[in-house]
C-alpha cells in the first residue's frame, strides 16, 4: 500500500534541532526512514509562519523555513524530490522518488499583498492555507468568522491562476463558504476531520464536506486527538481555558502540552469513523489522508509516526472498505486532486 499525507509540520522540529530527518534520530513523527517504510509516494510538509511570532520578518523566516525543507529533501539522496508539477507526481507512483510538495500555512508571509504569493510559488509552494490564525486575508477557525476580505479572494484567484491548490484547514466557516463561492478548481481541507463527530471549529460540518466533495476536492483526516474524539476533544478545551487564562506564554504553553500527554489517547477507531462518516457524507471520491504529524504531540494509540499508517489501512479493510476503496482514502485521492489543480 502507498501512501499520501496532505499536512506535517516536520520541519519546526528539524529547525529547533530536536530531530533529524534523514535519520529519524529524535523525537519527530515523519522521518525519511518511516515515510520509506509506511510506503509512502507523497507528503506535504507545511511552512508555519505567524506575524506575531515574527513581527516584520514573516518573509525572511518563510525563506528560512522552505530552505530548511529543501534541505530535508536534499538530505535523502534523490530518495524524495520537490513536486512541482503533476508530472511528479506520477513520477512517483510509478518508481520515482516520493514527492514532497511544499504547503504555506497560514499566509502571513505575505505582509498583507497577493501579489507577494507569486515570489513563493517560485520557490516551490504548491499549496495554500490562507489563515492560521485572522490575518489580512482571511478569518480562521479560532478566530472571529470573518469572511475572506477583498486581498483574500485576490489571493484565491491568484493562487489558481498559478497550479496551487487552495487549502482550506484553520478557515473560518465564513471563510470557507467564500472559496467554494470563488473556486473554479477543485480545493482540499488538507488536515481536517468532522464536526458531526467531534465538534472542534477545525472540522468540517457535513454541508461543508459535501460543497468540497461537489468541487472534486478531498478532506485530510487529522490524527491531533482534540479533532478525532469528542471526549478528549473537550477535556483539552477545559485545559486551555485554565492554562492559558494568563496569556500565551511559553511556559503555558509546556504546562498545555504535559496536560494533554496525561489524557488517555483516543483509539485509532475513531480515525476509522471519522474516515467512514467522511466518505458517506461526500463519497469515497473526497477523503484522503492528513495527519498533521509533528504539528501535535499526542497521537491515538498505536500511532507513534508516519510509519505507523498500514495501521491506518488495515483497520479500514475490517471496517469493510473494499481495497479500491483503502486505497483512495490512502493517496489515489490526493494524487487525483493535486494532478488536477497542478500544472503538467
């Protein structure tokens, strides 16, 4: 079985010198060494730029941390190359190296201006997440539900002009609902889960998954506990609010995490339904993979990194998928959305 994961966050760790990518050494969920074992033919790695936490240097750390992928990239030998085009991505089901394509989380590296994104797309983004957190373009699921503003849908539009998938994880519903009025190409949720499910404002409700899934995009089911179970979902909620009752500090911040790592993991089960319930909303055609991997430090049992995902397979067989059916879920999805939106 291949693989194809739409979001990790791998390369914080790689920058923060906790770990290192090409041998695994380190505390890091996606590593050369378990990305060759799972099997895998694509993943995203995501370039997280926060104007607060770079205040008039979003541009130079964004530079910063695409040179750091490519490097990561550079490190395994021609092992994984940079997809830029869906060339590449056949290329890699078909004996290639595994692909790696470049996301920019959160568009804050911009400095307010679309125009800006072309210089990035020259670098090698090939996917877009407007906002993390509200910024100049978009509002953000934790944030105020502000629609897209007018830099914003210039920034959709421009973005599709150039072959990069739209991203819509961490939009605001309002948000969301104007990609899908703008859009005249398909778009994916890269890392997200079901609000039916687990009520998290980063999942998606079922009437957005069908409006996804009507454009021919996918949604990246999320392995981060507080979007699978609905059950640590709500006891997280209850530690941030106490923690982070101060501010957000960097020591509320380590007293959050030794929190949730006292919690008790949700079973990989619920990776499984959230997976079926996503394909009974919008069908086996829009459901994918994007375990947002290095972005969170707790995972469901049995979980430790990407080389656990046959895991993820083979609970999906005995939950009765037919293997066609595993295997869309495990990259042909992604595959097909990415060929569609990226130049040939």
């Amino acid at each position: 079985m291949r693989f194809f994961d739409a979001h990790c966050d791998t390369v914080m760790k790689v920058l923060d010198g906790t770990f290192d990518f090409r041998s695994g050494c380190g505390e890091g969920h996606v590593s050369f060494p378990g990305l060759v074992e799972a099997g895998s033919c694509g993943q995203v790695f995501a370039c997280f730029v926060l104007s607060e936490r770079h205040p008039g240097t979003e541009r130079e750390r964004a530079e910063e941390v695409i040179a750091a992928i490519q490097g990561m990239i550079a490190s395994t030998h021609g092992g994984m190359a940079l997809a830029l085009t869906a060339y590449d991505l056949r290329r890699a089901v078909s004996g290639g190296p595994c692909a790696a394509l470049l996301a920019m989380e959160g568009a804050d590296p911009l400095e307010g201006r679309p125009e800006a994104f072309a210089h990035f797309h020259a670098l090698g983004v090939r996917d877009l997440i407007l906002s993390w957190k509200d910024n100049p373009f978009s509002g953000s699921a934790f944030g105020t539900d502000t629609p897209l503003t007018s830099a914003g849908e210039r920034l959709v539009g421009l973005a599709e002009e150039l072959g990069t998938m739209v991203d819509v994880s961490h939009l605001s519903d309002r948000a969301f609902a104007g990609v899908c009025r703008l859009a005249t190409r398909p778009f994916i949720a890269s890392h997200s889960n079901c609000r039916a499910l687990c009520p998290s404002p980063r999942n998606l409700t079922d009437a957005m998954i069908r409006a996804l899934a009507d454009r021919g995009g996918v949604i990246g089911i999320n392995l981060v506990p507080s979007f699978l179970d609905p059950v640590f979902h709500a006891q997280a909620e209850r530690h941030r609010q106490e923690v982070f009752a101060g501010g957000a500090t960097p020591a509320a911040g380590a007293e959050f995490d030794r929190r949730l790592a006292a919690l008790s993991r949700p079973s990989l089960d619920w990776v499984g339904r959230h997976v079926l319930h996503a394909i009974e909303v919008g069908g086996e055609d829009a459901v994918g993979l994007g375990g947002d991997l290095d972005g969170t430090n707790t995972l469901p049992r049995g979980i430790e990194g990407v080389a656990d995902y046959p895991l993820i397979t083979e609970l999906l067989l005995e939950l009765g998928l037919s293997p066609t059916q595993v295997e869309k879920v495990a990259w042909r999805n992604l595959l097909r959305v990415f060929s569609e939106v990226l130049p040939d």
